[in-house]
C-alpha cells in the first residue's frame, strides 16, 4: 500500500521503502510527489489539466493542443532554426532577440528562468507575470521571432529589431484600445499587483517568500518576515531535494511561509509574493485535484488558524529580499533560519524597500 511508504510521524516519504519497491526513475518520481502536512484521503486527479479535473470536452482541448504544439516540438528538434539552435536560443538569446531583452523590463527575467526546455521557461516567466506585463512579454517574443524568421527565410540582414519589437507593442496596445471600443470592456489584471515593498498594517507581519531553482535542480525555499516598521523579524531557507515545475516550487515556498508564521505564533499574517498563479489560487481558495493542490489545501487550511490573513501579489522587483533569501546556502543542513544579527545583504536589501 502507499500508506507504507510514508512516515506518518514526519509527513514525508520514507526514501528507504521507496527504494526498496521501486527502481531509481520511479523512485525519483515518487520522491518528487508533494506530501500534505496532515494525514489525507487519497483521491484521483486528471493530469493534463491545471485544475486536474475531466470533462468529456478536456480530449477535445487535448487533441487540439497536441497538434498545435506538435508543431513547434517537431521543429525544436529537428533544429528549429539552422544548425543547433533551439527555440529558447531563437526567441531569446539570437542577436535581434539580445537587441529587444536588453531594452525591456525582462532583461533580469530571462537571465534568471530555467532553460532546460521552452515549456518550462515559459511556464516559469508566466508565473512571475501578471496579465498586463505577459502580454508586453508576448509581443516581445512574437517581435524577436519575427526578426529572426525575416533573417533566416528572406535573408533580411538590416533589422532594426527594437524598432519592430516597438511596433508590435503598439499594435497590440491598439486592438486592446479597439477591442474595448467594441467590446464594452478593458482587460486588465484580475489580482491587483504592487511594483515595490510596502509594511503591512499595524499589528501584522508580512511574509514574503520566492523559489530558486540552483544549479543542481533541486527547488529551494526562500522566506523573509518583518513587522509594520519594515523590521527583519526572521530569514529562512530550506532545501527540498525535490525536481518541481515553477508553480508547484512557488506553491511549496508559500506553504512554507504559511509554517513558519504559525511554528514563530503570528497572529496576524499577511503572504505575499511574486508568482501571480499561486497568489490568485490562494485569494481566491481555488480547489482541485491535481497533485498541486495538496499544496494549495495545506495553505488554505493553516491560514484559517490566524486571526488576520491576507496575500497580495507584488512584482519581482519587491520581492528581492525573498529572492535573495531562496539563494542563500542552507549549509549542511536542509533548513536554515536566521532571527537576529541578520547578514549585511539581508540588512541592506530590507533598507532599501523603506
């Protein structure tokens, strides 16, 4: 049974039994299956949705999908340009496309997003965007792209890639305008997002938190809490040793966050950080069953306990202090927690939010 493979005292896999059941590749998958905190039923969930539910309309979407990403897979391995480049080297990293990120406010994005594959670089910048900035990012990428396909199919060699990238936003920007005109209605950002670090009210701590993913793969946890003057009340770090996609890695360093202010009893909490998709599942108590969700129900469940709790969502450029705290080096121990006489750089960062 399952059941068999969990310790129940610590709420984690038992990595021996698992290893003793099954080989090394589905050994890692098993170790890689988020665990709740508490003891739950078990449940089936559909996995090629983000909700993980099944209506009879998912195989339609899926086979749709399917032949339309078959596409861009099929030409990302036969070479989708020329030679050895591949689609992130493409949209991302060929000259023109150096020319557009080194203009835009994704510049240090892109220089920090996984590149093991497209799916899940693009993935991973979805999840630190709110709808207004992903769609700036989309006509970038779609103006790179264009660039490099007039270089390569019309050998078109004096691009002024900026200026195309300029143009395409501007397009977009009118058919937005267009499309309110006619539509009735203007398309903004569901979850409301701040640009900078601000003190939560009185009586509240913040907690903000981030995922690193460091060289080795394995998803790292970064939270930082302060009071209502800005204060550094605590610095924490933990190491999973778990291989998770981008929303699953920020859903964990939330639920993580979420420990840590009740283990130090806060009463009042406010969650805040810059992954937009766990922020909006967490405001909005979404429910599911896919595996994600587990995260989701542990968060819902231990936020219930405060007395005062809210999440906000804040862009990148806020949260660095949290970003920072996700790369600092647990030592050789999984978890490392700081409460006074913080490092210099945490110090500093905190300051310049004030």
């Amino acid at each position: 049974m399952v059941g068999d493979l969990i310790d129940y005292d610590a709420m984690c896999w038992n990595v021996e039994a698992v290893g003793a059941n099954f080989g090394v590749e589905d050994c890692n998958k098993i170790l890689n299956i988020p665990l709740p905190n508490i003891a739950v039923y078990d449940r089936r969930f559909w996995w090629p949705t983000s909700d993980g539910l099944f209506t009879v309309v998912r195989p339609i979407g899926l086979v749709d999908w399917g032949a339309r990403m078959h596409g861009i897979y099929t030409m990302a391995r036969r070479g989708m340009t020329f030679g050895r480049e591949t689609v992130i080297h493409s949209i991302f990293y060929c000259k023109y496309a150096i020319a557009i990120w080194q203009q835009s406010e994704f510049r240090n994005l892109i220089d920090e997003a996984p590149t093991d594959s497209f799916r899940e670089m693009l993935m991973w910048v979805a999840s630190k965007l709110d709808k207004v900035q992903l769609l700036l990012f989309s006509c970038l990428a779609w103006a790179a792209w264009s660039c490099r396909n007039k270089a390569v199919f019309e050998n078109v060699r004096d691009l002024n890639s900026v200026w195309v990238a300029s143009g395409y936003v501007r397009m977009c920007e009118d058919y937005g305008t267009y499309n309110a005109k006619v539509g009735g209605r203007v398309v903004v950002a569901d979850i409301p997002s701040r640009a900078s670090w601000s003190a939560p009210r009185r009586g509240c701590v913040k907690v903000n938190f981030d995922a690193y993913v460091p060289d080795n793969g394995t998803v790292r946890l970064g939270v930082v809490v302060r009071d209502d003057s800005g204060s550094l009340l605590l610095v924490a770090v933990r190491n999973t040793g778990c291989v998770w996609p981008s929303e699953m890695a920020e859903a964990a360093t939330a639920r993580y966050g979420i420990e840590i202010a009740r283990r130090m009893g806060y009463e009042k909490v406010v969650l805040e950080g810059d992954a937009i998709n766990v922020v909006r599942a967490i405001k909005t108590k979404q429910e599911g069953a896919a595996t994600i969700f587990l995260l989701y129900d542990d968060i819902h469940r231990m936020s219930s306990f405060f007395s005062y709790f809210a999440c906000n969502h804040i862009r990148r450029a806020g949260n660095t202090v949290a970003h920072y705290a996700a790369r600092w080096d647990p030592g050789s121990s999984n978890e490392r927690v700081c409460m006074s006489l913080f490092p210099q750089s945490f110090q500093t960062l905190a300051d310049l939010d004030l």
